[in-house]
C-alpha cells in the first residue's frame, strides 16, 4: 500500500498516553479543514490552525461549536459576517445551521482522495471531532503505521492517563526533570537522564526513548533502538507504545516485518482504550490485515469505539462503510478512489462542470483506463467492478483489462 510508506502525517499518537490531553483551538471539527467550493462561487480553504481565506481576497476565523455534528462558526475579516454551519452528506458538504442563512453551503473540492487525505493528516492527540456525541461508552486508531508516538505542542503535564508512575518516589522526580527537559526540546539534556530512568525500569521513560530514537530528537535515527525501547515499555502495559511498536512490525522498520505480530499489538493497546489502535484495528478487519478475516462488522465495531473516544476521522469512515451500498475494497486506495467519486459526482452536481480546471467538473476524471470508459457510459455497476476487481467477461470485452 503506497499510502503506508509516504509521509502520512496523520499520526497523531500521544492522545493522553506519554503527554496527556490537551486543548487545541478548533479541536473537535477537523472534518471542515479543507477546500470547499462557496454557494456565491470561488473556493475557500479553511485550515487546521482556526483561519480561513477565500480566492477573493477576504478571510476569517472560525471556531468549533459542536464537535459531535462537525459544527462550526466562520467570521468573516472584510464585512463581519458570521456563518454558523456543520457537515452533512458524510462530510461532502457544509450546511447552513441558520435558519436566515439556508442559502449559505459548500461542497468539499478535489476529494478523489478523500480517504487517504484523511489517513496522512496529522492528528496531534487533542481531542477531536466525532459523528458520535461525546460521554458514550465505546472502546479505540491511525494510518500511518510507520509512525510512532509524536510530541504534542502543549503546557507540560507530568499525569499520566494510565497511572503509569514509579514506585520509587526518587525515579518518579528524575523522570519528571528529564521529561520537563525533553518537553523544553532540550534533547542533548534530557536524554541521559531519560536513559537512566528508563534502565530503572519507568515505562513513560522507555516510552520517550523509544520516540527520541524512531524520531531522531537529539540523537540519529534508529528504529531498532525506538523497537528494544517501545518493547519494554509495552510489556509494562503502555499502550501508546504498544501501539507504535505495532506500526514498526507493521512496516519492518527496525524489526522483521510481521503484521500479524502488529495487529496483536494494536488490539493490545485497542483494548486499553487508545483511539488510534481501535482505529488501525478496525481498518485491519476491513481490508484484512494481519491474518485477520475480512469482517465489516467487526471494522464497524472498532470503528465506531474509536469514534466514540474523539478519534476525528473514524466516524466519517464508519458513516461510508455502514452504508450497505459501500462495497468491499481490496485496500484503502481503492475506498478512497469510491468515496471520492461520489463527493465529486455531488460536487459536479451542485455547482456545475468545472471549466478549464483540469476536468474537475467531470465526475468520470477520477478514473482512468476500463473505468474511466465504464464511466463515460453511465455504467456505474461495471465502475464498482473495476474498483473491486471484479470485473466479468462482459466489462472485459467492452472497455478492456484493467
């Protein structure tokens, strides 16, 4: 899968594990972050960091105001206008919550890659958006299992979610020095006093070697290093890490790919409750991964714990695959090619053909070769067999061999 080995900055991993939760401004809406084609025409782009701007020239801020239904409020620099929307039609578009503005709506550009946009994005352990209302009871995951568990830019907090402390009160406030120093990006300073703490056996402290060495704070990159570290940490229970040692057996990076070995990890962590690894779990019985059975009930299940723990993007997936029309996909790719598709078919239909963009107005310009024929003659069950390969004879013999 191309999409694993790229940079997939949607990672995310240190949701209240090694570092805690915090607040992030706009947290809890990250569904609306991208580019959308405005009611009045022209696109604007809202971005993660709570600012937004339009082609014309004007632009704004916006805040979330109901992260269970993907609610926001974009405030206009130029004219002071204010607009109160939230996500509909499984994030292809943006709707007007205002009764005197119903004219006021969106639809989501370019989103052939939907899905795999989503999986690269970077989620940095603040809480985030979910389609499930918040205080629900549910159970935990990421895409890019390549990474492992990333810093989050915030006040340092020394409570760890888990509980997992020192018994040794003088090990306990060693640790919290290095770490303040490690948190200060004071790496040349943190480290040996990491390292002594993580040799007396602290799990948070073998935690953070462990990212020190897959992320290269302070010291060169090496991922069997991030693995040995990861490892004792995980074997104390540290779920994060169990989680990021999974995303290294996932591509054999520092240790011999297995991911079988990767899937027992992430349902190690899943079952601790940690929302990227229900996540990664729930994609693994979707697609199959590690030896699992191909169950859309039991992804649906994962999904929707991971959902229900404020991980942003598994809801809008769960929205597409409990949709009976979804079909079943050989990878990520393939339901991303599906899901984008269909916003770009509503796209097209909203606002029009697209001009001189490069065939964005063309529903059929997301696919190539068979498909794209398939398409052009508005046979969608010949597309859906392409995209599944599982094309017959008769699509062969019609619009080729994929």
């Amino acid at each position: 899968m191309i999409w694993m080995r790229s940079t997939l900055l949607f990672l995310f991993v240190m949701s209240g594990v090694v570092f805690g939760d915090r607040p992030v401004h706009a947290a809890g809406c990250d569904g609306v972050v991208g580019k959308w084609a405005w009611f009045v025409g022209g696109e604007v782009t809202i971005n993660a960091d709570g600012t937004f701007t339009q082609q014309s020239g004007n632009s704004g801020t916006w805040e979330c105001t109901d992260a269970s239904k993907g609610a926001v409020a974009l405030k206009w620099k130029q004219g002071g206008y204010l607009n109160r929307l939230a996500l509909a039609e499984g994030g292809a578009k943006l709707v007007s919550t205002d009764p005197s503005q119903s004219f006021v709506k969106a639809t989501r550009m370019n989103q052939e890659q939907a899905l795999a946009d989503i999986l690269t994005r970077q989620d940095t352990g603040s809480p985030s958006s979910s389609r499930r209302p918040t205080g629900q009871p549910g159970g935990t995951v990421p895409i890019k299992p390549s990474t492992p568990v990333t810093q989050p830019k915030a006040p340092i907090s020394y409570d760890s979610p888990q509980g997992l402390v020192s018994s040794d009160p003088k090990v306990e406030a060693r640790f919290k020095q290095g770490y303040d120093l490690y948190m200060k990006k004071s790496y040349a300073a943190a480290f040996p006093i990491l390292m002594e703490t993580a040799q007396a056996g602290h799990p948070r402290a073998q935690a953070v070697l462990g990212i020190i060495y897959s992320q290269g704070r302070g010291q060169p990159v090496d991922n069997k290093q991030a693995a040995v570290w990861y490892g004792k940490a995980a074997a104390q229970g540290h779920r994060a890490a169990q989680f990021s040692l999974g995303n290294l057996y996932f591509e054999g990076d520092g240790v011999p790919k297995d991911q079988v070995k990767a899937v027992q990890l992430y349902r190690q962590s899943a079952d601790q409750g940690f929302p990227h690894a229900e996540f990664h779990l729930g994609l693994a019985y979707e697609f199959g991964w590690g030896g699992l059975p191909r169950d859309r009930r039991m992804a649906i299940k994962w999904l929707d714990r991971a959902s229900r723990h404020k991980h942003g993007q598994a809801g809008w997936i769960l929205t597409w695959l409990e949709d009976p029309k979804t079909p079943h996909f050989k990878d990520v790719e393939q339901l991303g090619n599906y899901i984008g598709g269909i916003i770009d078919r509503r796209a097209a239909a909203a606002f029009g053909s697209g001009g001189g963009d490069g065939g964005g107005g063309n529903p059929c310009s997301i696919y190539s070769g068979p498909a794209a024929g398939a398409c052009r003659e508005g046979n969608k069950s010949a597309v859906d067999r392409y995209l599944d390969h599982q094309e017959t004879q008769e699509d062969k013999r019609k619009y080729g061999v994929q």
